[in-house]
C-alpha cells in the first residue's frame, strides 16, 4: 500500500519525536509511509500533484489539525484516496466526529483498516471554490475567523478565537444576508452550514447532523442583537444548543447566500459571500 503522512510543523501538538515515533510505528505494521511536511496551505498542492501522478488509490494520513486537513482535502483528486486523521492541531474536530480520542487511537483504526464513504461540501465564491468537511460559518462566524491573529493562535490556542471574539463584539455588524434553499428563504445574521454535528472542538451545534451522509444541516441566526450570540454561546458550551429558540434550522443539499459577509470554512477565512454551497457525495473513503 502506498501511504502518505502530511505533517504540519507548526500544528498546535506538533512534535518530531512524536511524528518519528509514529513513522515507526506504521513501519512495524509493515507500512512505509512517505513523509509530507507542509508549513502552509501552499505547501500542499504540489505534494497532492505528485501522489496522484504516482498512485491511483494513496492512503493519504494527515498528522495535523482541521485546517491542514481541509488544504489536503482542497487538492485531492475526488474518488481517489483513501484518507486518515491523527489529532495533532489545535483544533482536532474532525477526528472528534469520528471518534478519534487520541494519536494511538488513529494508528489503531488505521491499522484495522475500515472505512466509509465520505462526502464534503462545496462553496463555490465568485472567482473560486473551496471544498469543507465539517462547516461553512457566514457572518459572525466567519469574522470571528477572519480576525484571529497568528500569533495569538500559535500561543493562545482556542483562546485567541475568544479574543477575537471579543474584538468583534465592540465592533458589531448589524448588516443581514438571505439565505435561499429549494424550499425556503430566510433574512438572517449569521449562518452556520454544517456538515457535521461538532463546533468548535466538542460542542454539537447540530446533534441531527451526520458527517456520512451528503446533507447539510444549516443553522440560521436570525436575531441581531450581542446579547442573542452570549445566549447561544452559553447553551452551546453547556450542552443545550437545542434548547436555543434564536436558531432556525433548514436540510438541504444545497443554498445560496445572498449579500456581503465574511465566510470561514473548517476554521479558516476564506472571503465574503455572495456564496453557492453544496454537497459533493463520494469524494473519498475516510478511515473510521
């Protein structure tokens, strides 16, 4: 079997002794994988280039977090690769959704070799597409997203995200976008698309919302106000989204947004709606 394993330096649990240990590991189970170090989004490409001239069906690990994950996942060829996840990032939601609870736990799936169809999102700007995992957040979110700084990730972790957040709240965008599915249109604030269950880490923001199945469970914030996004921050982080009567829920298969606001998917900004988004059934096998 021809196994590839993107390793990400500056990933939030990023360590060569580990990353070797690993290497090792897979040697003595008789697997050899080649070594993929990517530092940016940028680095990517041109490894996912060289696999896919070189093998038709690559087991490809991604030793890193959710948004190295989602520039592998931007530059595979769909139908291909079988695909595996190692919890090494600041933020491991992916392999939370899985079921993944550490790097042995990985090893081990991966080793036992089961896996399931899965299918990824599709958001689709003006001049460019991006393909997503777990969730498309348009709004608040997005901002949110958009404002961390890097060095505030590398040292504060999840914690710059809340000094981001906090950044915003003094500099409240009251502006609204409309969603429109084939069945209904809302005006809304914010927009979480989600395309699995997780937020941010552990917290399940949509409980109906399956990572296997091609459709989206998406989550609109229809109210305006600071004081809504602190209600539905604490239901959220206790567990009780689903008693959050701000949210309006909608499935489909696909949507559009219409009207300027800032996007992020899997964790990473991407840029401002107008935005289509759908799924894309079958992209790839997962190890699960």
């Amino acid at each position: 079997m021809n196994v590839f394993l993107f390793v990400n330096p500056l990933s939030g649990r990023y360590d060569p002794g580990r990353i070797a240990s690993i290497v090792n590991g897979f040697k003595g189970y008789g697997l050899q994988p080649t070594l993929c170090e990517v530092r940016t989004p940028r680095d990517v490409p041109a490894y996912c280039h060289t696999i896919h001239a070189a093998v038709d069906t690559p087991l490809v690990i991604i030793a890193a977090g959710d948004g190295t994950v989602n520039a592998v996942i931007n530059n595979l060829l769909p139908g291909r690769a079988t695909v595996a996840v190692l919890p090494l990032g600041t933020s491991n939601v992916l392999a939370a959704e899985i079921g993944i609870c550490s790097v042995e736990d990985g090893i081990k799936r991966i080793i036992a070799g089961r896996t399931r169809s899965l299918p990824v999102g599709l958001l689709e700007l003006e001049n460019v597409s991006h393909r997503f995992l777990l969730m498309a957040g348009i709004g608040i979110d997005g901002a949110v997203v958009r404002d961390v700084r890097p060095f505030a990730k590398r040292h504060l972790k999840q914690g710059a995200y809340a000094l981001s957040a906090g950044h915003g709240a003094l500099n409240w965008d009251h502006t609204l976008i409309t969603l429109c599915t084939p069945e209904k249109s809302l005006t809304c604030h914010s927009v979480v698309v989600c395309a699995a269950s997780r937020y941010g880490g552990n917290f399940i923001l949509a409980p109906e919302c399956d990572l296997f199945s091609p459709v989206f469970t998406i989550v609109c914030v229809q109210n305006v106000r600071r004081r809504d996004y602190l209600r539905l921050a604490i239901n959220l982080f206790s567990g009780r989204v689903d008693t959050n009567h701000d949210l309006f829920r909608i499935q489909a298969r696909e949507a559009e947004i219409l009207g300027r606001k800032p996007i992020q998917i899997d964790g990473d900004f991407v840029g401002y709606s107008p935005a289509r988004l759908r799924m894309v059934a079958d992209f790839a096998h997962i190890i699960v």
